[in-house]
C-alpha cells in the first residue's frame, strides 16, 4: 500500500520517465496536473473522516475517475482558453493512472469497474465485501501493517526531500 509520498515519487518519476523518454520537458502546470493526479484519488479520506462515509476506494479508484477527471479538466481548461489543455488533461490522467498502479499493490486492491465489487490487484480478483470492518475495527496485527506501511511512506518521503536538496531543487 502507498501513502502520500510513495504516490507522489511514484507520478514524479513517471514525469522524469516522459521527459527523459520525450526530451521534452513538462512545464509547471503539467507537473502540477500530474503530481495532483497521484494523490486526488485519495481525496476520498477526507469524507470518510469528516462526514463518517466509506468511500474510499470507490469511485475515484476506478476508471470512471480515471477517463472522468481529466475529461473534465480538459473541458474548464478550454473554456479558460488554455493552449496546453490537452497536456495537462494527460499530466492528471497519468498521475492518477499511477495511483491506481500503486494501490493495485495491496491486496485489496482497487474497483477497476466500479460501482462493481471486484477487486483487481497484481494478486487476484476478488469481491470486496462493503461491510468488512473499517480501519477502527482492524486487528493488532493489521493496524501493525499499517503503520509500518506509513514509516516506510515517511521514509521515502524524507529520502525524496533531501534527493531534490542534494540537486538544489529546494532550499531550507
């Protein structure tokens, strides 16, 4: 399972991987469209926590998400009169395309076909049953899991901090 910085390096390296392969550079906005896309599907937590939902890994770990999102942000950006509407478009389907990779890791992996119940995973398909416990009724073992899953997630995300310091791409 993924966190925040582990989808991040993830949509960044894809970006790295296009330039490199390209040898066209995105711009700023392009980075920002796809950077954005690796972690919007997560967005969903937070109406889990504040409105006390179960829609994670529903709709926006899906194709429908996948083709929707971008659909809709090419649409505004040309409304905007955006010349690279269709870059960036491409940037947030790209970073989400790679969240969804990611989750697709963990054994429960993601509704591919939602509002359909199967789970794809590199592992299996499986029916996801809605009513399985939620992260508050988990075992000792799996909040566990979990929190080794998140210090691995801080660790990447240090280790990509002081990566971009080292090349000065940030400063302190």
């Amino acid at each position: 399972m993924s966190y925040l910085f582990g989808h991040l390096i993830g949509a960044w390296l894809l970006g790295q991987g296009y330039q490199f392969l390209s040898k066209r550079k995105l711009d700023h906005y392009a980075w920002f469209f796809l950077l954005a896309g690796g972690i919007i599907p997560d967005l969903d937590y937070l109406a889990d926590w504040m409105l006390g939902t179960a829609w994670h890994r529903t709709v926006t770990h899906s194709v429908v998400f996948l083709i929707g999102a971008p659909l809709l942000l090419y649409f505004i950006c040309r409304i905007l009169k955006k010349e690279d509407s269709h870059t960036y478009a491409w940037a947030l389907a790209g970073g989400i395309m790679m969240h969804l990779l990611l989750d697709m890791h963990s054994s429960g992996g993601v509704p591919l076909l939602w509002p359909s119940w199967q789970h794809f995973s590199y592992f299996k398909i499986q029916y996801f049953d809605p009513a399985t416990p939620a992260f508050f009724d988990s075992s000792p073992a799996q909040l566990r899991s979990l929190l080794q899953g998140a210090v691995v997630d801080m660790a990447l995300g240090a280790g990509w901090i002081f990566y971009l310091w080292w090349k000065r791409k940030v400063e302190f």
